[in-house]
C-alpha cells in the first residue's frame, strides 16, 4: 500500500509557524490549502508568495511522522546547490530524520548522479567514474583535442561549439550521438569520414571510458538504466513516497522528462510528486518560446498562490501585466503595504552615467536607505563580447554602457578558472573565510591536474583528499598548509591580492614537491598568467568592483538572472537591448497597462526577463527607459501608476 498522510491538524501547522514565520505571523489560507495537499498536483505560485516556506512547512510536518511504515521516505530536488542550501539552513537543525536514509534532498543533478548515472557506469566499466563535472570535462578535452580539430568545428559552430561538444555521447553504432535522444548528428562540413570527426570520437570515447563525464554524460547514463534495467523506476517509487520538485520551472527538457517517466509514469506512479515554481519564471538555462513544463491536465491538481508578501499593491498590479501566463485563474496580489509607485527614469544619451545616482538619490528621498534588504541594479543583457559594432552604437545598450566598471565575470563565481589569480579575485561573498579558502585549493588541485599528478588509484585528487595526503605525509607541512590558508584569504579580503599572489606563487612548488621529484612545468602558464584588466593602485590589485557606494548607500550593480529569487528594498531595471530591440520597444503595451497577448518569440523572452526583473523589490520599483523611445512608444502612460522621472546631470529627481 502507498503511503498515506493523513489530515494535516491545525496545530502541526502551528508547530511550522513558530519555526519558519516571525512572531504572530500565520500561513494564510491559500498556503494552508497546499500544506495539506499530498497528492500529485502542480503549484503555481507568484513571486514573493513564500511557495518555499510553505514547501518548507510542509517537510517539517512530514518530520514528526517519520519513519514511514513501509520505510519508504522523502524526495525533495531543486536546481541549484543554493536552493538546497537554503532549504537545509532553515529546516535541518529542525528535521534529523529528514535529511538521512531513506530520505534524500539535493539537487536534480545529484539525485541522477546518485541513483542513475553512478550506477549505469558501474555496470558498463565495473569502476566508479571518476568525475562528473562540466568544467573538468571540458578542461581534460581540450588536452586531448588536436588543435586542427579544435580549430575546425570551432570554424564549422562559432559560438555553439562548447555546447554542442557537450551534448554529445558514443552511441553503441561506434557514432557520435545526441546524448538524450541517442539519434546520430552531423556536424556541418564535417562528415564521418574525416579526420575531424574521428578525433572527436576518439577523445569523447576516451573521457568516457576514463570516467570523466559531463553533467549531460549522466543523463545519457541514467536513460541507458532506466532503458536496460525497467524495474529501477519501480524501485525508486517504492523508495519515495514522496517527490517535491521545486523552482520546476528551471528544468531542462530531459530533467522533466526524466523526473516524469521515474516519478509520473503517465499518472501510474505509486509516488506522490508536487511540482513547485512559476512558469512565468522560466528564465533559469535559456529564455524558451515554449516552456518545458506542461502543467497537468486536471484542473484538480492545479493549486495556485496567488497573494504576494513581498510586493505592494502599485509593483503587483504593474508585475502581472508582463506575465505569460495570465488566464482566469491567475492574479498577483500584493499584500506589501508600501504606496512608492513604480518610476520610469527617463534619460538622454548624454546622462546615462546619472542614471545610477539619481536612483540613489531617490532611494534617500523615500527613507529607504537604511533597509536590511538589499538595493540592486539589474539589467537583462551585460556585456557586449566581441560584437564593437553594437557596442558603438549609442542606440543599443547593455549593462556596461550604464556603468563603464561592470564586470561580469566578478558575479559569476565558479569552479575553474583559467588562471590562479582569477580563484583569488571571484569567489563567493560569504561572512566567512571558506569560500576564499575553498577557491585557492580549487587552484591547487588544478595545477595537480595540469601537471597530470594523481591519487594512488589513478583519480584526480579532490579538496579532502589532498588534506589527507598532506596531512598524512607531514604534519608540520600540514599545519603550515592551514595557516597560509587562512593568511592568503584574510589578505584577499584586506584587498592584497597582488601580495596573496605572489605569497601563492612561492608557495607552490614546496606543495608541489610533496607529490613530484620534478619541476613544474606544464602549468607554469595557469600560475603566472596576469591577463586580467583590474585598476592598480599603489601596488595592490583591487578586485573589479560591481558597487555603486557613496556615503551611505552601498548598491550592487547585476543581471537579471543573478537576482531570480531574491526580495530587494529597491530594483531599478536598466533595459538593454536583445536582437536589435529594448524591453520598452517590444512591451509598450504591457507598460500601458495590458496585459501581455503576444506570440512573438522574442516578446516572450523580453516578458518573462522583465516580470522575473520587476518582480523583486518591495518598497521601489523603477526602470531606465531612453528619452527617444519613452517619447515615440510611452508619452500616454498612465501617470496615475507609473511616477515619471527625468534623469538629470546633478541627480537631482525631476517629475514630470
């Protein structure tokens, strides 16, 4: 028999209260309705609705009815590592069982890993794989890549070419496969036949047959288990009865497909699995015309929170007119009470570089500046890369042409890096030294790569086990080992990286020596490269700063994509043009005051990047628009919702 919770009681709703909500706080009624759901349905919910935290109730409920009788246990997935560390910051302490056997919560990527790909592999190579990581495969390819290879499909793909790379596999035909739908492709210009294919064969095989896989290898993987072995699917039902998918929206099209054949099984599934997100929202990978996620058929199993904590009554009823899906049923209410209307900040050519202080200057004007929640700048399109055409035309804007010292590489922090110095100036901004330590050995284990230094079993070495092997082999180097780390990170933060460099630089080749009676040599270039243009000031590199500060403002500049699921005090929307037009050419109408009706792809993406932009903030809400296009498309603007501002040279606000 499947697991069955029973009625949800007033007071375990109470008992979620006191942990997840302030003092006299209470879940309304929509949020109720869903906490006592445990059915298969679809929650489609607006931004700012708290669709996590009644998420998050609805676990700490389930804590106190485990084990389950037939020892069955939990599945919660979202997409991002830091969806699932928020979800384990607010409820673990609270929740031993939950987060232990048979129970799992992490993102879809390691649950494929976990209970698919890992075991597929296994089954082909009787050997675990030893890296499932996007970065480290593509690091290892481009060594095994001869250069006329690389050279000629990047000639054949430009700019597509790392993606295509990675959403290939070997099929059991001895060809190169699209790795979920296992059909052959053809690479343009280059057949089967000729030497470029054929070493791109050899060097996908070889990563395979070594275990270094991408994030897509394990999907082909999982397909392949599930394809070889049916039954894996039944068992991983009886494993979960319960399956809470959130943010469901940012899923892939072979992450939904895969989690409906497993979880789903056209509504045959013994398991009881809750999508989570707004479709609305769908911006996560790529801005799609079509949504993957297709919501179910039964009206019944469609459940919808409407009621917005974060925005105010003026931001929702401005929000919900760029929303895609906007049928009957679908609303947003804002139950902020704020009466800041939304601001156009309508400025010239000439007063671009204003545009940023005179946000400011509005934000002390409403009181604001004192807010514990953060002030952003967002804009849709960043950078201009290699295109200087567009980047010449003061007609077409991106983010860099607002404010000449954005960086996009210092709000993107990741795993690998091309060169040592860039793990010492991107890293992720934490109260603590771990994200700084955490980088530097991340550079560590990649000149061990580079220098094709391995474990006792022939595996890359991770951050614990290079630890270990330290600490084994030499305590004192071990204990040396720490200090330094500690050290290097507190100069960084102290703004020394020029001085941590160097100290790194030195460092080295004693680590090396730990491992290797050799001197270093093919990472020499990773060591010593400084290509990175960050201003100089009295000998000391200063990390490029993405901060608008003045004396008591502190506003950071980023994307659109970078603030998906954050409450701001304060938004200002910088648009930016995409495919040769801005958001205010492409949704005239929906500023207005209609509500989006457009099958236009483009209009779509430009919909969903705004509602996504617009939707953060809950005391101010403003967007940037050109004088030109403000006068030509908006000059009939409903003055009662929008309050229209003129940038000036003296950041001085002008209503008009």
């Amino acid at each position: 028999m499947p697991q069955v919770i029973d009625n949800i009681s007033d007071d375990e709703i109470r008992y979620a209260e006191k942990i997840l909500l302030a003092n006299g706080k209470e879940f309304d009624e929509e949020r109720k309705a869903y906490i006592r759901n445990f059915n298969t349905i679809d929650l489609q919910a607006v931004p700012g609705s708290g669709k996590t935290t009644a998420l998050l109730a609805k676990l700490v409920i389930l804590e106190r009815r485990l084990p389950f009788a037939d020892g069955s246990g939990i599945l919660v997935l979202s997409h991002t590592n830091g969806a699932i560390d928020e979800i384990k910051e607010k409820i673990q302490k609270h929740c031993p069982k939950l987060f232990s056997y048979p129970n799992f919560i992490g993102t879809i990527q390691s649950f494929v890993d976990a209970f698919l790909a890992v075991p597929m592999y296994i089954q082909w190579k009787r050997k675990k794989p030893v890296r499932i990581d996007s970065e480290i495969f593509w690091e290892t390819l481009q060594k095994k890549l001869p250069y006329g290879t690389r050279l000629a499909l990047e000639s054949r793909l430009g700019d597509k070419f790392k993606n295509f790379i990675e959403e290939l596999t070997v099929g059991q035909n001895n060809k190169l496969v699209h790795f979920e739908t296992f059909e052959d492709i053809n690479i343009p210009k280059i057949g089967s036949h000729t030497d470029t294919y054929k070493n791109l064969y050899s060097a996908k095989k070889d990563l395979l047959d070594r275990g270094i896989l991408n994030y897509n290898d394990a999907y082909s993987f999982a397909y392949s288990y599930l394809k070889k072995y049916p039954i894996v699917a039944t068992l991983l039902q009886k494993r979960f009865s319960f399956v809470f998918v959130d943010e469901m929206q940012d899923m892939d099209t072979h992450q939904y497909n895969l989690l409906e054949k497993i979880f789903y099984d056209d509504g045959n599934s013994v398991s009881k699995i809750q999508r989570i997100g707004d479709k609305n929202q769908a911006i996560y990978n790529s801005v799609r015309a079509t949504d993957v996620w297709q919501l179910r058929a039964n009206p019944d199993s469609v459940l919808n929170l409407s009621g917005s904590q974060r925005l105010s009554k003026h931001i929702a009823d401005v929000v919900k007119k760029f929303s895609l899906y906007n049928d009957n049923n679908f609303d947003i209410i804002g139950k902020n009470e704020c009466e800041i209307k939304p601001h156009i900040l309508v400025f010239d050519t000439a007063n671009i570089g204003n545009i940023i202080p005179f946000f400011a200057q509005i934000i002390k004007d409403n009181g604001l500046e004192n807010s514990e929640k953060p002030i952003k700048v967002v804009c849709w399109n960043t950078d201009w890369k290699k295109d200087e055409t567009s980047r010449n035309d003061a007609t077409k804007l991106r983010l860099e042409d607002y404010y000449k010292g954005f960086k996009k590489e210092k709000g993107k922090p990741k795993q690998d890096y091309d060169n040592l110095k860039s793990y010492l100036l991107y890293y992720e901004k934490k109260k603590t030294l771990e994200p700084l330590r955490k980088n530097i050995l991340n550079a560590f284990l990649k000149i061990l790569r580079l220098e094709n230094i391995n474990t006792t079993d022939d595996r890359p070495y991770t951050k614990k086990k290079l630890i270990d092997f330290i600490h084994k082999k030499e305590v004192q180097k071990y204990d040396e080992l720490n200090l330094n780390l500690y050290n290097w990170s507190i100069g960084i933060i102290q703004e020394k990286t020029n001085e941590v460099w160097e100290s790194i630089k030195n460092y080295v080749p004693t680590l090396f020596s730990m491992f290797s009676e050799d001197t270093l040599s093919t990472s020499l270039t990773f060591i010593n490269t400084d290509n990175i243009e960050i201003p100089e000031e009295n000998g000391v590199i200063l990390a490029p700063t993405n901060l608008y500060k003045d004396e008591s403002l502190e506003i950071e500049i980023t994307s659109v994509h970078a603030v998906k699921g954050q409450t701001h005090c304060a938004t200002l929307y910088l648009e930016s043009c995409y495919q040769g037009k801005h958001e205010s050419e492409r949704l005239s109408s929906q500023f207005l005051g209609n509500s989006f009706n457009d099958t236009k792809v483009h209009h779509k993406s430009s919909a969903k990047m705004t509602y996504v932009g617009f939707s953060r903030p809950t005391d101010l809400l403003c967007i940037a628009i050109h004088k030109d296009r403000f006068d030509d498309l908006l000059n009939t603007i409903n003055k009662d919702i929008w309050e229209i501002k003129t940038v000036t040279a003296k950041a001085l606000p002008i209503q008009q």
